[in-house]
C-alpha cells in the first residue's frame, strides 16, 4: 500500500491575500511587533528562529559593503547609501527604549526589500503600487527608485484587476 501524502498546509490568514498572490505565499508569520518584525520574518523564512534576527542585518550590510557602487546607483547617492546601511546597524541602548527598535532602524521595504530579495533569492514576485504617502515625503533623490519597479508594480494591478474581476459598467 502506497504512503498516503500529508495534506497541504493550512496557512492562517490567507484569505486575506489576493487570491494570485497565493503561490508566493509559504506561510503567515506572526512576529514579537517589537520593531524588528520584519527581521523577524525574513529570519523565520530562513528557518532559524526569530531572535536570530539580528543575522538578516549582518547579511543585508555584508552585501552593501560588497556592492557598494551598485547600491550607491541605486539609491543616487552616497548619503542615502550611508542611511540605508546606518538603519541597519542596532540602535545605541538606552533606558527608555525597553528593547523596542527606533522607527529609524526598522526593515522598511522601499528601501531593503530588494536587498532581501538579492540576499536570499526571492526575486519575480509582483509588488503593490508606491504608497502615495511615500511619493510626497520621499526623498528627492529617491525619485528613481519607483521606476526600478514598475515592471512588477504593474504586474501586480494587472493580477489585482483580474481577480476583481469586469468593473460594472456606469448605465444611466
């Protein structure tokens, strides 16, 4: 008698996702919201445990430093460069922080996802539209960054409108 296979993984939440989205999906990860939450997550995708988030920052500044240049052409400038790599490094301790991350040392996705993604392999998936939040209090020199996206961008609101479906039409 052949083994019967395991059945497929329950993922909690994911009917929250758009439906397209599913096959990049391996699971929903609920982390400490401690501000480091999205260290967390990439190091639990790693398969280590969400303490070990710390690690993600090591890799993540290993490969600036390796690519410096391209990183600097990136982002346009040395200054922005400087900035990524500085959120990068644990903040100071203080008393008062009571082992919560400043919002300036945050993973923020704008500015680290593609160095995730170039770290640990995770290219191709579609992504969401720019915040509009984000184009009014960006930085002027991260004006180009938006571009470097587009393609996935409107793949994304292309998967969006398809599982929406027909927009019903305006009849007077």
């Amino acid at each position: 008698m052949a083994p019967t296979p395991n059945p497929p993984k329950e993922i909690l939440y994911i009917d929250q996702m758009p439906l397209f989205m599913h096959p990049y999906i391996d699971d929903i990860i609920d982390v400490d919201g401690d501000g480091y939450c999205g260290y967390r997550v990439v190091v639990v995708d790693q398969n280590k445990g969400e303490d070990d988030y710390n690690l993600i920052r090591i890799v993540m500044i290993r490969e600036l430093n390796l690519n410096r240049n391209r990183y600097k052409s990136l982002y346009g400038s040395e200054r922005h460069l400087n900035y990524i790599r500085d959120a990068l490094y644990p903040p100071q301790k203080t008393k008062s922080s009571y082992g919560v991350a400043p919002r300036e040392k945050w993973l923020t996705f704008p500015d680290m996802g593609h160095i995730i993604a170039t770290c640990y392999n995770k290219n191709g998936c579609p992504l969401p539209p720019t915040c509009l939040e984000w184009r009014n209090h960006r930085d002027e020199e991260a004006a180009a960054w938006e571009y470097s996206f587009m393609d996935r961008q409107s793949e994304f609101v292309e998967l969006m409108d398809i599982e929406r479906g027909p927009k019903a039409s305006n009849k007077d």
